[in-house]
C-alpha cells in the first residue's frame, strides 16, 4: 500500500473530527496527515489558502481534492478501501463531488455547531 498525504484544517472542528477517526482507523500508519491551519506545507506546492478551501491529499504522486482525495484515503485504509475503489468510477466520483460542493457551502454554519 502507497502511502498517502492528507492536508486538513486543524482550525475547522468538524475536519478534527474526521481525522480523528481516520487516524484511529490508519492501523498501519500509512497516512501522513498534514495540519495546514497556522502554516502551509513546505513539501506542498499548493497554496495554504486552496488547502484550507477544499480537502486536498496526495497519492502515488498526485494531488488531488474533493472526493477525490477522500476516496484517496479511503484507499489507504483497509476498513475504507471498498468506497475508495468504488470511487474510481467516475460517474460515482462526480456525484461524490456533487455532494462535496454542497457540503462547502454548508460547512461555514456546521463549524459554528461544532465548536
């Protein structure tokens, strides 16, 4: 298994949750989860700004964001894997986006919940 690069907003409540869980579900520690909330990445070319946007992770070289870096991690975690194959589909993956852009729309009023 490849490892993984994950850049989340350690400021959002909502993303420390997340990763939490897909922490705790990184048995074998092949995940690199990368806070980018105080400073950007020195080893990421994209901008702190865009990183905090939108969910951003690297695999097998790639940058990717949306549900595509989700699916990304999925794939590294065994228990995950079946969504994040699944999600190589592109039809399921542009739905997985369609819903993502909405979530970014909400997330603003999900935060003030969270916190």
């Amino acid at each position: 298994m490849n490892k993984v690069t994950v850049w989340y907003d350690g400021a959002c409540p909502l993303c420390l949750r997340e990763i939490g869980v897909m922490r705790r579900l990184d048995k074998k520690g092949v995940i690199d989860f990368v806070d980018v909330s105080d400073s950007a990445d020195p080893k990421c070319p994209i901008d702190q700004a865009e990183l905090l946007a939108r969910f951003h992770a690297e695999e097998d070289g790639e940058i990717v964001s949306g549900a595509a870096a989700f699916a990304a991690m999925w794939r590294a975690i065994p228990l995950l894997r079946p969504l994040g194959l699944i999600a190589r589909n592109r039809l399921v993956l542009g739905a997985l986006e369609m819903l993502y852009i909405q979530f970014l729309k909400v997330r603003p009023q999900l935060q003030r919940l969270a916190r």
